[in-house]
C-alpha cells in the first residue's frame, strides 16, 4: 500500500511525496521533519494511506505554491541566470525545486522573462514574504533581506528595472511606496523614492 506526506498550513494541506509504503514515509519525516517545520507558514507534517489522501484529501488540498524566479548575473561563467519554482516540483525533503537557465545576452534574458509572467511567474526569493500591503513591496522586503548593503540593493531594484522595462518600473517603485504607508506624491524622482524604500526596509 502507499502512503504519502504532507504539511498543513493556514490555507489547507499541501501533498509532500508519495511512497510506496508505511516504513518509508516514516523515515522520511523522522529525517526531515525538523527541517520542513522550520519553515515559515508550515504549522505540521504528517503522513497518511494513499488511499485515504485521494478519497478524503485531495480534494481539498492546495495543490500548488505560487510560481516564482529570481536573477543572478554572473555565476560562475554565465552572465544572467534565472532560477525558477513551477509551484510544483519538490527535492526529496520536500523543499521547493528551483530549475536554472543561463543567457548570454539581454535580448535572451528579457524574452524568457516575458514567458515567466505570461505563465503566471512572479518575481520572488521565497514562498514565505512578510505580510505587507502590496506584492511590489513585499519585493522590496525580500530584494533587502538578500542584498542588505546598500549598494547590493540599489542593484537589485537596476535589475528589476532591466527586466520589466522603465514605466512599468516606475509604477513598481509607486506601488511599493503605497504598501509602506508612503505617499508616492512626495517623490519627483525615482532615485529619492528608491533611497526611501532602503531607508524603510533597512529599519524593520
């Protein structure tokens, strides 16, 4: 008989992995269960029959996190890299999969980006992002929580603004501004308002 994993959170269970039985599920969380509840979001793990899964939980389940990627320039001896979370794919503890492709050139880059939002990809570090008013801030969070200096930060937002382009970015930056509680209006250029999310971010 097989038996699957899963974990719960406050939007419902979440399927882990199948297996094709009890001894090997039970080795399975014994081993990861630590490392999957450190996780933000996740309030329990547990195991059931294949079987009582698909007649009683399946239906229910949330059956995909949210589809994401994010930019590396320069690693090792590729210029751009995206890595990319179908909202599916798992590693065997039950982390999210994140598959690679590299470009030498923009022109490359911005086209593949392109067919990231077209299938419902956000930008995005990880699944668990603090609570804020707007995904463009919430961004912000995640861009400050790996790139804390300064300048790492300031970037990362040259990036995002190469990827989707000036006026959209200037509608980004807007929005960011809007989910901080701050009043775009008090802005006339975007390098003050860029200097303002810093200074925002790099005090919580």
């Amino acid at each position: 008989m097989e038996f699957v994993s899963y974990i719960e959170t406050r939007k419902g269970k979440k399927l882990l992995k199948v297996f094709k039985s009890k001894r090997a599920v039970d080795m399975f969380l014994k081993k990861n269960t630590d490392k999957i509840l450190s996780k933000s979001g996740i309030e329990s793990v547990g195991s059931m029959s294949k079987r009582d899964w698909d007649s009683k939980e399946a239906k229910y389940a949330v059956n995909e996190g949210k589809k994401r990627y994010y930019q590396q320039d320069r690693v090792g001896s590729a210029k751009y890299t995206i890595s990319y979370h179908d909202g599916k794919k798992k590693h065997k503890d039950g982390s999210d999969f994140f598959d690679i492709q590299t470009f030498k050139n923009k022109k490359d880059l911005a086209k593949f980006v392109n067919t990231l939002h077209k299938g419902g990809f956000v930008y995005g570090f990880n699944e668990s992002i603090n609570e804020s008013k707007t995904k463009e801030s919430k961004v912000i969070q995640k861009v400050y929580q790996y790139s804390k200096t300064e300048k790492k930060f300031y970037d990362e937002l040259a990036k995002h603004e190469v990827r989707i382009g000036q006026r959209d970015y200037a509608k980004f930056i807007i929005n960011a501004l809007r989910g901080f509680g701050i009043n775009p209006r008090e802005f006339k250029r975007i390098p003050d308002a860029e200097e303002k999310l810093y200074q925002t971010v790099s005090k919580k």
